[in-house]
C-alpha cells in the first residue's frame, strides 16, 4: 500500500475556532494527505473531535513577545523531529520555525496569509515591533515558492512587494451549510457581530449605536483583546439587557448561532492595508446563513455586497448614523425581501467546494 504523504499544518491559535484551517485540513485529508494540524492549549480551550490528528502545545507564555518565540521555538523542535513530506504556515507568527524547518529538513513549504498582518491595527501604533515583523517577513517570503491569501488586493500587494505570486483562496463556508431563511415573528431582533473582539472592529461605536435602535439586541460572539473594555462600555452606557457577549464559541456552536440573526456586522475601520483589504470569514458565513449584513465602506467587503446585492454598506461609524444604517437594515422591508432572495443565488455559488479547487491546484503537485 502506497504511504500517505504527511503534512504538518501549524498556526498559533488553539485550533477551536478556526474555520479557516479547518476546512483546509478537511480538504487535504480528503485530497489523500495524512494530516497533522499544530496548534496551542489554553486553560480554557474546549476538546477537539476532528477527523484529523492535532498536537495543542502547552506554552508557559500567553502573548507577546515571550509568547512568540517560545511558540516558535517550540514548533520548530517539533516540526525537526516529526517526518513531514509538506509543512503548511498560518500567517507569519507561525512562519518562522516552518521556514527553517523546511530548510533543514528538505520539506516542501506552503505559507497560507490569513492577512496583510503587519499592517494589522495593531501594530500601527508600536513602530519597533511593527519592524521587526516586517524584517521577518521581508526575509522569508521573497525565498516561498508556494502562497495563497484571502483575497485579491492582499496577493497585489505581496505580489508588488516580493515578487512572489500569491493565489487566492477565500473564507468561504462548505456548502454543507445550508441556507436558512430567518422568519422570527414578534421577537426581539438579533444583531450581530462573530469574529475577533479586537480594536478596529467598530465594536465601540455599535454598543454605542444600541441607545438609538429600538426592538433589538446586538450580540457579540467572540474574544479578544478588548472584550473587557467592551463590557465595561456596556455597563457604564446601562446597556446590559441590550448587548450581550457570547464568549469565543466552537465552529459548531458558531454555525447554530448565525442563522438566527436578523443583521450581521462587518464594520471594520479603516484602520491600515490589513483593515482596508478585509475579506472577513464571518461575511461568508453571514451569506451562508441567510443573513443580510451591514459592513464597512471597504473595497473587498464592498465589491462582495454590491455585486449580489445582500446587504447596506455604512458610510461612517458615528454611533448615530451607524444606529440609523442598521434601523434602515432592519426595518426596510423591500430590501430585505430582495437581499434574502440574493443570499440564496450568492450561497450557490460561494461555496468552499468551488473554493477549493485553486487549494487543490496548490497542493496537487505534492502527491
């Protein structure tokens, strides 16, 4: 019997929660890999039951620096001592230890960029750190053969940086999901947020909306770094019984959660490339779900909605006039008979089977 050729699939996070690397692990398994996804375990992480193998580090550091390198450091011991024909990167924190891996051991590598990240809000302001992930990036990625990101501006511009041809592979949702159409009657209507709670996400700014829309509740369905602070806001604006926070929740738990939904958010500032370019997972899983959504002004957000016509795009993130794009969202009927029906066309088509086929594309050749 023909031996399966092993991939090594790592990212930083604990694996819960990651769509994203979820269905590629899922796609390579069902292309013949023998898959192991990498990731870390914290105290609170919830078990894992996936058809592939995983390995959750325990690490002594949560975040920052320290955090970074004994990460890396530990993959890299890890990924030397393990047999890998393929090793797969998730964004440039997890690029590091797979980069000399690969050197040392002769492996094929694949680096997946799940974002423009030095460009990401949070390092716009903390310029020493910002360059010393630009210096990283700069000396590994002219050197990658084999790339792919989540959308087109982000490729463009690793492309006119580097020199190295970025293909496109979106956070589009399995098909296996299906469409279905919210018909609440006389219940409170949902808003909703899913995705990281960090800064730039126009998360402020919609707890702040919530004094001016009536007949709602916002829920936000994740964590982050300043979901503390939001629920601080909550408290000191008495807006308690009208936002609520879910916590990180599993893929399963998220998928249930969607659906309900009148109004899904995708509100991110202009804050940076990595902002600016957003192809965010949760708009994907918004138009599988059925759910008309409310985003941002940005152009590959835009592009998305504009051309299935599946929701209202948000000029500003002053909390009145956010309050006021959501009332219309929710209340103007028409539209939303029209953005429902459009949903349905636009889940047809945007699907991670058809998706899949340009992952396929990159990773045949390692068979």
């Amino acid at each position: 019997m023909k031996r399966k050729k092993q991939i090594i699939v790592s990212v930083t996070n604990d694996l819960v929660a990651d769509n994203r690397v979820h269905k590629v692990c899922t796609s390579l398994e069902e292309m013949g890999f023998s898959v192991l996804l990498v990731g870390r375990k914290l105290k609170n992480s919830q078990p894992l039951d996936r058809s592939y193998k995983t390995h959750r580090m325990r690490l002594f550091f949560t975040k920052g620096a320290c955090f970074y390198a004994e990460y890396n450091f530990r993959l890299f011991l890890f990924l030397l001592f393990r047999k890998a024909d393929v090793l797969l990167a998730n964004d440039l924190d997890a690029l590091t230890a797979n980069y000399i891996a690969s050197k040392i051991k002769r492996s094929a590598l694949v680096y997946d960029s799940h974002e423009y990240f030095t460009e990401v809000p949070e390092l716009i302001d903390r310029p020493r750190i910002k360059h010393i992930w630009e210096w990283l990036e700069s000396k590994m990625l002219p050197n990658l053969k084999h790339c792919y990101t989540v959308c087109d501006s982000i490729a463009t511009v690793y492309n006119e940086k580097y020199g190295v041809p970025f293909q496109v592979v979106r956070n589009i949702p399995t098909s296996k999901n299906t469409v279905q159409l919210n018909k609440k009657e006389n219940q409170q209507k949902v808003i909703l947020y899913q995705g990281a709670v960090n800064i730039g996400r126009g998360l402020e700014q919609a707890i702040k909306a919530m004094h001016f829309i009536d007949g709602a509740q916002l829920v936000i369905a994740g964590d982050g770094d300043i979901k503390s602070q939001l629920e601080e806001l909550v408290h000191k604006k008495k807006l308690e019984n009208r936002v609520h926070f879910t916590g990180r929740l599993s893929i399963e738990e998220l998928a249930e959660l969607t659906p309900t939904a009148d109004l899904g958010l995708s509100i991110e500032e202009d804050l940076g490339l990595n902002y600016r370019f957003a192809l965010p997972n949760k708009l994907f899983d918004y138009i599988r779900a059925g759910v008309p959504m409310l985003i941002s002004d940005l152009p590959e957000m835009k592009a998305i909605v504009e051309k299935y016509n599946i929701g209202a795009i948000s000029n500003s993130h002053d909390p009145k006039e956010l309050a006021n794009a959501i009332n219309e969202a929710l209340d103007n009927s028409d539209k939303r008979e029209s953005w429902k029906t459009n949903l349905v066309k636009a889940s047809k088509e945007l699907t991670w089977e058809n998706e899949a086929e340009v992952l396929k594309g990159i990773f045949a050749e390692f068979l």
